[in-house]
C-alpha cells in the first residue's frame, strides 16, 4: 500500500472512486472487455476450474465454493485498482496530466504506464522486480496437475516454446504482434468457447433428462 502515501495519489483514486465515468456504461465495448476481464480473473472456460473441481469430494458444496471464489475475485479486483490508480495518480502527479491521460488499458497500462510510474517511486528496483513477479504469478496457474511429477521437463517445454513465440515480439513489427495477440487470444475466443462449452453442457443435460424420461415412460407402459 505504498502507492496511497505517494504525492497526488489522491487525483488516482478520485479518479477510479469517486468520480466515474458513468456515461461509458452505455458503450457495449466496455461491457465485452468487462466480461473477457471477469472470464480471464475467475478461470471460467480456461479448464482451470474443471481441473481443480476434478479434485473435489462428490458431496463438495460446489455452490458454496463459486459464491466464495466470485466475492473474493471481485474484492481482489478492487483492491487491485486501488493500487494501480494510485500509482497512475503519482504518475499523473508528476508528468503534469490528467489521470485519464496516463490510464491506458491493456498492455499500455501494464507494460508501458505501470512501469514507467515505478520507475519514479524510491528503490525502483525493488517495486519492478515485485511487480513483474506478480505478473508472472498472474500467469502461471495450477492446470498440469497430471505431469507434476515431471516438472521440470514441463517447465522447460513450456518456457522454450514461449520464448520461440514471442520472439516476434521483439523484432520491428513486436508491439503490432502483441496487440494482435492480446485481441485474440483472451478476447473474442474465450467468448466463443464460453458460448460453445454451455452449448455442450446443456446439450448433456438435455439428453440426460430425455433418456431418464423415455425410460420411465418405458416402465409406465409395462
């Protein structure tokens, strides 16, 4: 929580919490990146949640467990922006800006604002290392529990592979690669398979019942 003791901290989180933009609840572009943001936070449809459920008692109180990960997802959230707009505020504070001029999103704000506004802030080397360190922890979730016994092998694999993707990251055309990945991977694509699973879910279950009904008509008849 060092960011709030920072100088103009307050123009940040005047700026997340006290004076919103409502007027942009009417634009259906923030509703989307809205919904791709709580997909992307809550793992629905990544297989995460599926994996770990895997692991659960048969009697596990599984609507228990979603209000528990919901309510502690969005608390998350918003601690989080308090920390971000208060850095942004420092940020804004120092350039001689508005807040709304610095408060990029996407990977503008992650690796562009954030970092330059740490770079301003006491042992910068320290809060860069924290901050990247959270971001990697962000990344790297628990959906490899079958090949934990070969974990380095699967480390390995996993960091040679990325690094030979995101080598067109780092060429000219770097930053235009990221967007485009950014865009489709976690965007559009994870509606569409969200669509596609509930699609399959409830087929499922539809076919289930209509079995389960056939057969008691069947039992009714004789």
């Amino acid at each position: 929580m060092v960011g709030i003791t920072l100088e103009g901290a307050y123009k940040g989180l005047e700026f997340y919490i006290l004076k919103p933009n409502v007027t942009r609840l009417t634009e259906v572009e923030v509703w989307c990146e809205a919904a791709v943001q709580i997909f992307f936070s809550t793992g629905i449809c990544y297989g995460s949640l599926i994996t770990l459920s895997s692991y659960s008692k048969f009697t596990n109180n599984c609507m228990r467990d979603a209000f528990v990960v919901t309510i502690t997802n969005c608390s998350t959230s918003v601690f989080f922006g308090v920390v971000i707009f208060s850095v942004l505020g420092f940020l804004a504070n120092e350039m001689g800006v508005n807040v709304n001029e610095v408060a990029a999103s996407g990977s503008g704000l992650a690796f562009v604002v954030y970092p330059a506004a740490i770079s301003l802030m006491p042992i910068p080397q320290l809060w860069s290392v924290l901050f990247f360190l959270m971001l990697i922890n962000v990344g790297f979730g628990t959906q490899f529990e079958s090949l934990r016994k070969r974990k380095p092998l699967v480390v390995m694999g996993t960091c040679i592979s990325l690094f030979l993707m995101g080598l067109s990251m780092c060429l000219q055309g770097g930053i235009y690669m990221l967007e485009v990945f950014v865009f489709y991977s976690p965007g559009v694509s994870i509606l569409i398979i969200c669509i596609l699973q509930l699609i399959a879910v409830i087929g499922i279950f539809a076919n289930t019942f209509l079995r389960m009904a056939s057969c008691l008509a069947s039992a009714a008849r004789v």
